[in-house]
C-alpha cells in the first residue's frame, strides 16, 4: 500500500533520513521506533505531505505521493499534538473535516460513540483537557475510513481504560485489512496490537520484522526487553 | 475554499483580542466626532489611526494567528485538499476579521457623522492597509519558522514603514539636495504603503500642513486625480504582491 523508495532528508546540514526504502502492506500494523530523533515523525510527514523530501520516492496506494493531494484520501492522520483553533467547537472541527474529505462510503462512528464525543461536542477546543483533544484527534483519524492509519503516538496522555479502548479499535482495524502505522514509546502497547517492527536509527532503517522474528533472533520474551537489548548493542558498535 | 474561511473565521470573531480591537477603534473614533464640531476635522485625526494603529494591529494579529494555528494547519495540510487552498483560507479568513472589526469602529462612526469624498477616501485606504499588513504579516510567518523571530520580524516591517522610512527619504533629500532627485523620491514613495495611503488620504481631505514632503511633491507631480488613481493602484499592489510571494513559498514549505 505504502512504498518508499530512497528516500532522503536534511533540516539544514543535520541529515534526518538517509536513503530509506520500505515496503509496506494492507492488513498489517506497523510500530514505526527508534530513539529521540531518529526520523519517525519527519518519515510520517512526508508520507502525508506535511513535509517535502529531498530525493526518493512514494507512493499510497498506487499514486505518487510527491505530486498531488487525492492520495491523502486514503489516510487518516492522528498528529501527536493536537491543537485545535481556541473557539472552535468540537462538533464543528468534526463537521469541517467531514466536508473536507469524500463522503461516498459513510462514516466509521464507533470511537465517536465509544469515546462520548456527542457529549461534548458543544464545548470549544480550548476548554478540554490534552486527553480529551487526544480523544477528538483519534475519532477524526479513524472517522474517514481510510484504509491507511497513521497514528503518532497514539496513547499518550489517554486514561488506560481509553487507552484500552483505542488499542482494541486498532487491532479490529487491523485485522479488517487495513494497513496502520503507529509510533510509540511504551513499547508493552505496541507489542500487543501491532504485527511489524520498523526500527529507525539515526535516519536509517536498523531493521523491519515481524514481532516472533525479533523475540527469536534477541532470545527475549517481550518486546521491551528485545528492544532495550537491540539498542544497547547499536549504541556499542 | 469558503468553507474553511467559514469555519476559521467564526473562530476568530469570537475572540476577546477582535472584540477588544473593535471597540477600541469604535470608543475613538466616535468620541473624536463628538467631541468636535466640525466632522472634517475630526475625519483628519482619524488619519493618523489609520496609518498607525491599523497597521500594526494588522501585522501583529496575522502574525501571532498563523503561529497559533500551526498545528491545525498542519492538520489541514494531511487532508485532501491542496495546500494552496488551505493558506488562502487561513489569510482570507484572518484579513476579512480585520477587515470587519475596521468597518465596525470606523467605518460606520465616519458613514454616521461625516459621509462625504474625503470620508471614503478614509475608508478605502484603513481597508487598505488592513489588507497590505495582513499580506507582510502573512509572508514574514511563512518565510520564518520560529515563533518569535516571525513576530520580530513583523514589528520591524511596521516599523521600517510607518518611522524609519521617513527619516532614510529626509537623510536623502539632505545628502542629495543639489541633484534633482524628484523622480527618485517619486519611485521611493510607490514603495512605502504607509506613505501612500496617507497622501491617498490627505489628497481628498486638502490639508497641505499634514501632506509633508512626499505628499506636497506627489500632488504637484500628478495631479489630484492621477494621484489617487496611481495611489489606490499601487495599494493593490502592494496588497496582492507579499501574499502571492507567500503562497508560493507556502507550497513547498516543510511544516
């Protein structure tokens, strides 16, 4: 669905990625890792135009993602800081996007319902707390179904029975033939819904498995512990 | 397009800062008509609001609203829809604002107590202005991408226009005062926004005392009616050339 092909960016002199090449596929979730400044958020961006690469190639769902906009048609985004216009109500940010994106398949309301935001959906942005925006963000990205996610940092700043919550939708999304990348640091939620890894290391992929492939290769039983050995190790050499 | 203007600039009226920007404009320039007998003198001081105020109201709130919508802009941006459309909206949206708190505290105090030539001419150049420093605001922000430097450079653009381009036009008319330098100063006042929505103004209101240097050579150069015909002309210049230099940049920028 997803494929990346050499593709390089610098800010500046600071190289950020550097000739990455990935393939990636429909009914799979990818956890995107890797250390502070690795690249995840800017390998994100690019994929959904937030940012330019300066060589290489992509392409979502068989269109080139470097000319154009209808490919973003097939994503839904849940940035990893969501901040709203200060007045604006919930329901109208719900209603902007709905007339932003196609309507022709309907609407995926489920987190929308498991999460109550009809509830607040009177109340302007400014006055929720960042859990509760976080809530927002997660319903507009699943809302569109889109058949890639890109979730950054999901359940950071959720309560654990919404963080629950969220999980569980991803898994079911999942399984439905999707493709979902996430990033995150608590490793023990990526472990539980996704089926890939995809570590990033100063810019370049260390290596993309699937989740057995690691435990078996670091001889570890979770994916905590393999990911704590494989950096130690790439810190040494 | 229009309907994320809708949806940004509902936002946006609603804010205190607007409200507070449009009651202050409204609580002067009705109290200066009051206060004084004569309305034409009265559509004089409200000049100096519009070549003061507006402006760097204009250029700061652009400012501080496009870093503030950062990330909802970034949001904007992974959806469907080209980034051209998104940038305009954000613009219009934050221009047609400004444009309405303007209307509100001071056009419609001067359509009350003095509609005539001179009080249009008012109007028009504070819409002007309110759409000229929206657009510089509108390019500085896109061209930085610090928060604080794009303020920075905001409050230097008001300032560069509305004080220190004065004294560079006087520096030069005392350096070069032997050579005939009209044509020169000519050219230089076309590009200073500030210089020429007053000499708009003062043309139609007849003040020779408040016209200055570059108001009385303008005048004597085109003319009345050429003058405010060149002079609204170069306003709209001067209002589409930064924002379409912005867009551009817009594009291709890394957000």
């Amino acid at each position: 669905m997803i494929s990346i092909g050499q593709l390089c960016k610098r800010y500046g002199k600071l190289p950020v990625l550097n000739n990455i090449s990935l393939e990636l596929n429909a009914g799979s979730c990818i956890s995107l890792i890797g250390p502070n400044a690795s690249g995840k958020t800017t390998l994100l961006k690019i994929i959904l135009g937030i940012v330019r690469p300066d060589s290489g190639t992509i392409g979502v769902a068989g269109t080139n993602a470097l000319e154009g906009y209808r490919y973003r048609e097939n994503i839904g985004y849940m940035p990893q800081i969501a901040k709203y216009p200060d007045n604006m109500r919930v329901g109208q940010v719900i209603n902007l996007l709905k007339s932003l994106r196609p309507s022709g398949i309907g609407y995926d309301e489920e987190l929308y319902t498991t999460f109550r935001i009809n509830e607040i959906s009177n109340k302007p942005l400014r006055s929720l707390s960042g859990g509760t925006r976080q809530k927002v963000s997660a319903c507009l990205a699943f809302m569109f179904k889109a058949p890639i996610l890109i979730l950054d940092e999901p359940t950071a700043g959720l309560d654990p029975l919404s963080a629950e919550l969220l999980k569980a939708k991803i898994k079911k999304e999942a399984g439905a033939d999707k493709l979902i990348i996430v990033t995150s640091h608590i490793l023990s939620d990526l472990e539980d819904i996704s089926t890939h890894i995809v570590y990033l290391h100063e810019g370049k992929i260390l290596f993309h498995e699937t989740i057995s492939e690691i435990l078996k290769r670091t001889r570890t039983t979770s994916l905590s512990l393999a990911v704590a050995e494989i950096m130690r190790n790439s810190s040494h050499v | 397009m229009f309907k994320i203007v809708k949806y940004i600039l509902a936002d946006i009226l609603k804010s205190r800062v607007i409200l507070a920007y449009t009651i202050f404009l409204a609580t002067i320039s009705t109290s200066l008509y009051l206060l004084d007998s004569n309305p034409d003198k009265s559509t004089i001081s409200l000049v100096n609001i519009n070549l003061i105020i507006i402006p760097l109201m204009s250029i700061i709130f652009t400012t501080i609203h496009y870093y503030n919508s950062y990330e909802f802009i970034e949001l904007l941006v992974a959806q469907p829809i080209s980034r051209n459309r998104i940038v305009m909206s954000e613009y219009v949206a934050v221009t047609l604002s400004l444009l309405i708190a303007f209307m509100a505290g001071v056009g419609i105090p001067i359509i009350l107590f003095n509609m005539n030539t001179a009080g249009w001419s008012v109007i028009y150049s504070g819409l002007m202005i309110t759409i000229i420093f929206s657009s510089l605001a509108f390019l500085c922000s896109v061209l930085t991408r610090d928060k604080t430097r794009g303020i920075g450079a905001a409050l230097l653009v008001w300032l560069f226009f509305s004080i220190i381009y004065d004294g560079l036009i006087l520096f030069i008319l005392f350096s070069f005062n032997d050579y005939p330098i009209e044509p020169l100063i000519m050219v230089i006042t076309h590009l200073n926004p500030v210089d020429l929505a007053r000499i708009f103004m003062l043309i139609r209101l007849d003040v020779s005392a408040m016209m200055g240097y570059t108001g009385a050579l303008y005048l004597e150069y085109f003319g009345a009616t050429t003058g405010m015909f060149l002079s609204s002309i170069v306003m709209v210049l001067w209002a589409v050339i930064p924002v379409t230099i912005g867009v551009k940049v817009f594009r291709n920028k890394d957000l």
